[in-house]
C-alpha cells in the first residue's frame, strides 16, 4: 500500500490570466493514467492591461489561487506549470538553411535537424524575447523532398521552418518572479492555448486538421492543428470582458452586475432581438428597476457580430481553412455563450463542437488551459527522468551517439 502512494505525483498547472486565474492538480497513477484531483479560479489581482501593475498584488493572488487547490485537494504543491495568454505573446515564422556535408551526401541525423532549427531560431528571435514554443513545419531537403521528419534521409543541404511563440524577456522575469515571492517554483512557461488543447482535441482531431478557438476575458486564441502539428496561431483582440463591458455601457450599469446579467441571461440568439421578451430586475440604490431582455440580447448580439467578423477573418484566411476536417472546437469561459456555438458554425459554415469533457468536471472548457498545463508538468517531469538511464540505457544512449556521430562525419 505505502509503496503504491509512493508512485504517486502531483503535478500543478496555473492558468495566469488577467482577469481570473485559475489553478488545477491532477494525479500520475503511471505513463498513461492522469486523473483530475481539483480546481480552483479566483479573481486576478496586480494586472492592468496585461501588464503587471503591482507585484505584490500579484504574488498574493497566485498564493490565494494555488493554495485554493492545495486546499481544496488536500495535496501540497512546491511547483507550477505556468501558463500565459496571448496577451503576452508575438507569433513569427523563421527559417533557415545549412549544409550537410562539404561534398556528397550524409544521412540526416537528429543532430542536423537540432543544428538548422537552432539557426532558424536565432534568425527569428529579438535580443529582448525568449522562445516559450517552437513549432516546426516542414524540412526541405536538397530543394526536393519536404518532410515533416527527414531523419534518415539523404541529402546534402537542409532547410526548416519554424513557428515561434516568443514574448518579452523581462516580462516573464517578472511573471516567474511574482509565483516565487508567492511561494512556489515555476516548472516552466507554456502557451495556456496550446496546454488546453492536450485536453480537449485528441490526436486524430491534430492529425485530419482543426482549429481550436479559446475564448478569454480579453483576447481569443485560434490554434490550427494539421498532420499532428500545430500549423498556426492567431489571436484576437477580444474575448468575454467585451460583452460585460458592453452591457454596462449601454443599460448604464456597473461591471458587476453586467457580469452577473451576462452569465444569467445573456444570449448570443440566432433570432431578432425582438422575438426575446420579458424583463430582468436589477437592483438599484433607490430599489429594483426593470431592463428588457430585448436590450441585453442587443448589447450582446452587437459585439458577438465583433468578434465573428475577426473569426471569420481569420478562420478563412488560413491556408488551412480547407483542411479543417474535424471543424472548430472551443473553449474557454466565453464559449459557454448560450447560442455562441450555433451562430459560428452559421457563420463560417463549419461544424462546430465543445472541447472534450473531463469526467467529474462541470464545465471543462473553462479549465481546459489549467487542466493541460498539469498534464505538461507531467509530461515535461516525465521527459527529465527519461535522461537518467540505467547502465544498459546508458551503453544504448552511446551507441546511438557514436552512430550520430559517424553519420555526421562519414
């Protein structure tokens, strides 16, 4: 029994968003089982514009959020897989090109492939950015054959593109700073997007093609996934806020209650505004008033007609557009919209569907990205020890190693 506890690990995964964050813990029974333990979200504090605006603030909501979790599951956590939105993030492609040999031709090696994408990703970076994802696209060999994995092949020269999710250095200093003064180590730093879609899109969605659309408070990320890689990424300068923002203003009331009318009886209805009747009372200093649900429906419908037109956008400028053969999958908090799905599958006439679910969890898609972000702990924890070998791994590690060797130079 004490020996089975023992193989078990907790892995922690903290969405870092500006307006809420969220926390989540999932247990490693072994390689292939991962189960949910917990979540937590609390209101982000110390961020004005995507910008940190007080540390402290910060680091104490961090400490609020992962001991919420910890609490919650009864499980102490010492590090976290940090996510970041798109707000922190510049997408850029790059290439390179080097040659194999002097003269005649050489078998690609894994060496080759980690020297031409590592030119491609000095090529493409600024001084003040640090790389948080890389994405390769294709290799070219010789001019010829396009691969996605040329090791093994033969040629003379090697090219590769890269996508990379870049952000300012000092901007993730000082994001890995705040978890530390909270009290916590930082694992690494992912693209919260990208972590969500671990969970809900699986392999034959990334492989037949799909796009996966998270919608956030303030920015919406859109993931191209084709042959098992991730072909694009795009994001949005809109999200969830914009809807409460444009309650408040045109019913003239505060962002707290337009919240609240949001998650009550906001609509993104298919149909005329005026074919929604009734009314809502909202409480008012001097008593409650009413406010058509015609008027909601207007407020919402007016800025859910914003972001289709940047989806739209978007979604059809892709060169992958055509290739989208598993359609659009969403998540995020603004996906669970009552009618959001119905209207973008109209819109881009493209089916649309949820995120997959994650058992025991009422709506998994505004976990997703936290979710994911635990199971990338995992996984990254799980690579580290794939480096510590025994004596006879150790002997097959040199081996391949000589053989690398030889091919580079013979």
């Amino acid at each position: 029994m004490f020996k089975k506890m023992a193989q078990l690990q907790y892995f922690c995964g903290l969405d870092l968003g500006t307006h809420t964050m969220k926390a989540s813990i999932v247990c490693a029974k072994d390689e292939d089982n991962l189960d949910l333990l917990g979540v937590y979200e609390t209101r982000a504090a110390g961020f004005k514009e995507a910008s940190i605006s007080d540390i402290t603030d910060l680091a104490e909501c961090i400490q609020r959020t992962v001991q919420g979790v910890m609490q919650k599951t009864g499980i102490k956590i010492h590090a976290v897989q940090l996510g970041i939105s798109g707000s922190f993030l510049t997408t850029r492609r790059t290439s390179a090109l080097i040659p194999l040999i002097d003269s005649g031709t050489k078998v690609i090696s894994k060496f080759d492939l980690r020297k031409v994408e590592a030119q491609a990703k000095l090529l493409g970076i600024n001084l003040d950015e640090e790389i948080i994802h890389d994405f390769p696209q294709w290799y070219k060999i010789d001019d010829i054959n396009t691969s996605i994995n040329p090791a093994g092949l033969i040629g003379r020269k090697i090219e590769t593109s890269l996508l990379l999710l870049t952000a300012n250095s000092l901007r993730v200093r000082n994001l890995t700073k705040a978890v530390h003064q909270a009290g916590f180590e930082v694992s690494s730093v992912a693209f919260s997007g990208f972590a969500a879609s671990d969970v809900a899109i699986d392999k034959d969605d990334k492989t037949l093609g799909c796009a996966l659309v998270d919608i956030g408070a303030n920015i919406t990320s859109v993931i191209f996934f084709k042959n098992g890689i991730v072909g694009d990424v795009q994001f949005i300068p809109w999200g969830g806020n914009y809807v409460t923002q444009s309650i408040a203003e045109r019913l003239s009331l505060t962002i707290d209650m337009a919240e609240e009318i949001k998650k009550t009886h906001a609509v993104a209805s298919q149909n005329q505004p005026k074919e929604i009747s009734g009314e809502i009372l909202v409480k008012r200093d001097k008593g409650y008033i009413p406010i058509s649900r015609e008027s909601v429906c207007e407020a919402v419908n007016w800025e859910i007609e914003n972001f289709l037109t940047h989806l739209e956008t978007i979604i059809k400028g892709s060169h992958l557009y055509h290739q989208l053969n598993k359609g659009i999958v969403m998540v995020g908090g603004g996906s669970l919209l009552p009618g959001a799905i119905e209207r973008i599958e109209e819109r881009i006439n493209t089916p649309v569907r949820m995120g997959a679910a994650t058992p025991g969890l009422n709506n998994s898609a505004v976990y997703a990205a936290s979710i994911g972000l635990g199971r990338m702990h995992y996984l990254k924890k799980k690579e580290e020890k794939i480096g510590i070998k025994t004596p006879l791994n150790l002997k097959d590690k040199i081996v391949n190693s000589v053989k690398e060797l030889c091919q580079e130079y013979f």
